[in-house]
C-alpha cells in the first residue's frame, strides 16, 4: 500500500496500510514512542483502502480491510480515517487474537496488581481507566484485558484511549497534561477523541500484573456497591470476551481461575468523582 | 427406560469446576461450556462415573439433596438434557 506504520502495543504488532498519508500521519503522531513489531514482524495487518479509485479523490472513503474483515463493516470519510484504523486495528484482536484470553475490560494497575473494569458501552470503562491512569494507577488499556492462560497474569493493551462524547470533556478536564488526538465529530459512534496514554503507561507495557479485583461499574446511577458471585462473574466475562469459544479449553480454565480467586463487585456511580472514591476504597480494603 | 444405566460423562471428555451453587461443565468432544445448577449438579455427583438406574438415581436423590418438587417427570426431563449435552451416557 502506499502509506505504511507499523507498531507494536503490549505483546501485539500491527502493520497498517493505507491509500492515503493523513490517517498514518495520525498514527504516526499519536503512536511515536510505541516500539515496532517484535521482530520486524506484526501479528496482525490492516489495510485502510478506497473501495474504487476514484474514491481516493472523490468523496473519499475508508473501507476497513486486514487478515479479518466484517463484511458488513460500512466505510468511513476520511476525516475519521484515524477512527477507521484504531476500530480495524480492534477488530484483529477481536477476532484473530489466539494467544492470550481477551476481555472487553479497561486495565489500570498499581504495586502489580491489576484493576479490571468490564460493563456495557457507557459504563465508563474508557473514562475512568483515564483518570485513575492521572491519579497514580499505570494505564494498561481502555478496551482489552489480556489474560494469559498459562500464567493467568494480565498483560498490557495500552492503545490510544478512546473516549466519547461526554467523557471527551471529563477527561480533558481531570487529565489537563494529557495529550489528545483530533476531535472526530459525528462518527457513527458521535463525538470521538482519542488520548495517547502516558510516558509511565508506556514504559511499563510489557510488564503484566496479577488480576486482583474486577469491577462492573455502572454510570448514572446513586452510589451503591455489591458483591458479585462467581458464577454470575462467570456469565459475564464469557460474554465480555471476544474469543472464550475459538480458545477451547484454555478459553475455560484461564476464565475459570479468574473468577475462583479474584473478587468481583459491582458499582454503581453518579459521576467520577464518586466512582474514583468508590475505587480507591474498594482497593484499599482487599 | 426404567432399567437403562445412566453415568456422568467419564473425567476425560469433561472439565468440571464448581462455582457456589452453579457448576461450570466444560464439554471437550463439543467445546461447549455448560453452567448449571440445581438439580444437574446433583444428579452428575450422584451418579458419578459407576452409574445407576432411574430408581436408584431417584432414591440417592431424595435421601441425599432436598430438591424440593423433583417428581418423575422432572427428574426424566433433566436427565434428557443431560444426555443430548453430552454430559450423562447411557447404556
């Protein structure tokens, strides 16, 4: 393809193609400091392509393309060429990731051990795992948990921080050093920005931590607190995992090791602040 | 089928991990999970790889577990699910 990156996040390398230079310019940009594959060789390959020629120039539009591909995946303007890529980037792992067992959870670690918070879109995995990365926790990633099957220690993902509407504001408020992506307005996701995760976040990425508590947190509700049986945590990560089924049996006992020893409680939380608090006590009393 | 044997699934084709009152059933042959619970745990414990009858399956239950309202029925009908997931042969 015309314009190459190539880029490796935690154990993951990728190789992104492309017809045009402004979404590898992004990446570029936002990326520098990130090493390149282990070996010069990614894991994953991504193309970014115009769907005819002539839509290189004309009403240019980003088709999402890589060793695995949705066929239903719509394109995208090439104004979000950098949304584009961060989602097909996501869909590799999604899809072809077969080493390690991947949950939809934010990451944030401190002293080795390892925060999960998993939830629904809007839960607000994205934005706190942001500002507890502000306030003294290491960033392992805003959207996959790596558990390694035969360890069941948790590896780092810390891709760009992809926040939406609301938490755009949120966090460039509780994270006033950090340093943001474009604002790509009125994608099909609405507003999007991402954050580039700090120097510490990066320094430390290819050092796991041992999971010790899982959060489901949930946004707009009063504060409340419960604990979460193991067979209910159980339901829950199968269905926050991308791949649990393609892994087989080792899909189930990496799963099944994480919910018999580490704990999980649910949270409800009215705005950050309150869910930080909630946070640091739940931590503080394990 | 009064005097069919009935057996749990041998350990070899079978995970088991138990999860408070549910059991997480790993089933290789198919690669599917299975969580169950009250009266399939039970009934896989009780049963174990020896096996037994649906009368003496029926009285192990009774005397061991409270299952509450378990009649025939129910019992021939958890056990027919056990069967088609693999997880109790029959012979």
């Amino acid at each position: 393809m015309r314009h190459v990156f190539s880029v490796r996040i935690g154990p993951v390398g990728f190789r992104i193609g492309s017809d045009w230079r402004a979404p590898i310019a992004h990446l570029e940009s936002l990326y520098a400091g990130y090493p390149a594959p282990q070996g010069g060789v990614p894991d994953f390959n991504v193309r970014l392509f115009a769907a005819r020629p002539w839509r290189r120039f004309v009403r240019p539009a980003v088709m999402i393309g890589g060793d695995f591909v949705l066929p239903e995946a719509a394109p995208l303007p090439l104004a979000q060429g950098l949304l584009a890529a961060e989602m097909a980037m996501n869909l590799q792992m999604a899809l072809g990731q077969r080493h390690y067992l991947l949950l939809h959870a934010s990451v944030v670690e401190r002293d080795g051990r390892a925060l999960l918070m998993t939830g629904i879109s809007g839960a607000g995995k994205s934005t706190l795992a942001a500002l507890l990365g502000a306030r003294g926790w290491r960033l392992m990633g805003d959207e996959f948990a790596l558990v390694d099957p035969e360890t069941g220690a948790i590896h780092a993902f810390p891709r760009l921080v992809s926040l939406k509407n609301d938490a755009i504001g949120v966090v460039e408020a509780g994270v006033p050093d950090g340093r943001f992506g474009p604002l790509l307005a009125g994608t099909p996701k609405g507003d999007i920005r991402h954050l580039v995760p700090d120097s510490a976040a990066l320094a430390a990425m290819d050092r796991p931590a041992i999971p010790a508590l899982i959060l489901f947190p949930r946004f707009g509700f009063e504060p409340a607190e419960r604990d979460v049986l193991p067979s209910e945590v159980f339901v829950r990560l199968t269905q926050a995992s991308t791949n649990y089924v393609a892994l087989g049996e080792r899909g189930f006992e990496a799963l099944t090791r994480i919910v018999k020893t580490v704990p999980a409680r649910a949270i409800d939380y009215p705005d950050t602040e309150s869910a930080i608090a909630q946070v640091e006590a739940l931590w503080a009393a394990l | 089928m009064p005097d069919c044997l009935y057996r749990m699934a041998r350990p070899e084709d079978v995970r088991v991990v138990h999860l408070d009152s549910f059991m997480a059933v790993y089933h290789r042959s198919s690669g599917l999970t299975h969580l169950i619970t009250a009266p399939a745990p039970e009934i896989l414990v009780t049963l174990g790889e020896a096996g037994m009858t649906f009368n003496a399956l029926r009285e192990s239950l009774a005397d061991a577990y409270e299952l509450g309202d378990l009649d025939d029925a129910a019992l021939t009908a958890r056990l027919d699910e056990l069967v088609s997931a693999g997880l109790v042969s029959t012979a």
